[in-house]
C-alpha cells in the first residue's frame, strides 16, 4: 500500500457516500434536481477540506513521506541530506537541501522521486506542484461522481421494475 492512499480512501468513500445520496434525491425528484447536484458537490468538496486539514490528515501524510525520505537517506548512508515536502500550499514534492556532489544530485532526486507518496524531488523550490487539498478535491469530485453513477443505476432498477404489476 502506498502511503497517499490513507489520504485519499477517506475522501473517495464520502464523496461515493454524498454522491448516492444526492443522486437518490435528484433522480426522484426532478424540480430539484441541480440543486441536489450542487449542494452534494459543495458537501463532498468540504468534508474532503475537512479531512485535509482539521481532521490532520494532510499533517500525517506529510510525516509519513517525510519520515520514508529520511528512512531512505539513511539507508543510502547520506545523513547529511535532508528533504521536506514543500509547504504552502502543501504539495508532494520534496525540496532536497544539504551538501552533494553532482552525481549524487542527480541520483538522489531520482531516488526519492520513487519514494511511495511523492510526486517529484529538487534541489531548488518550485511552484510546479498541485496543492494537496486540490488533489483531495478532485478526489472527492470523482467519488462524487461515481455516487451519482450508482445511485443512477439503481434509479433505472427501480423504474424497470416499477413496469411490473404482478
């Protein structure tokens, strides 16, 4: 298991959860039903920034990458290199400082880019990233959408089985 996926789950199971139920109330009720949509996308989106910040699950993750990212320089026996993830926003990619030659630059930043959790590493700052909380929201649009799939197959169930009179 990598070490996003913590992260991420809870995000995808409650936008898959919010998605069904305002699927189930905009399938029934037609008058209402972009309403139901959107106010189910703004729930998904705002447990996902619950779950990012006051919840503290974007502050483990980024201890648990950072902890691998030094459990890594250690077993390569370069202590004297450190790496963080770059804050503000919080993003997957690790800032690499301390003293190294070339090529152990160029090695290093390819060997903590295949640590499990980060999406690159450098020896400069750079703005490139995603935000974490973006990536947590996105994450919870497609759980969202996928909510609002099943609840529209059990919609479509529902009314073929309606047909019957039995």
């Amino acid at each position: 298991m990598s070490a996003p996926w913590p992260y991420f789950w809870p995000i995808i199971g409650a936008g898959l959860i919010v998605g069904i139920v305002a699927g189930a109330i905009a399938f029934r009720r037609p008058r209402r039903r972009h309403a139901a949509r959107a106010i189910g996308l703004v729930v998904a989106i705002a447990l996902a920034a619950l779950w990012h910040g006051p919840l503290g699950a974007a502050d483990h993750l980024a201890g648990t990458i950072e902890r691998t990212v030094r459990q890594t320089l250690v077993f390569y026996e370069i202590p004297e290199v450190s790496g963080h993830l770059h804050h503000a926003p919080l993003t997957r990619n690790v800032l690499l400082s301390g003293p190294a030659d070339d090529f152990q630059r160029s090695e290093l930043v390819r060997l903590i880019g295949e640590v499990p959790g980060v999406a690159s590493a450098s020896w400069t700052p750079s703005r490139t990233g995603v935000p974490l909380i973006a990536e947590g929201a996105a994450v919870a649009v497609l759980g969202f959408l996928l909510g609002l799939l099943l609840a529209y197959l059990v919609e479509l169930r529902r009314r073929y089985n309606a047909q019957y009179n039995w």
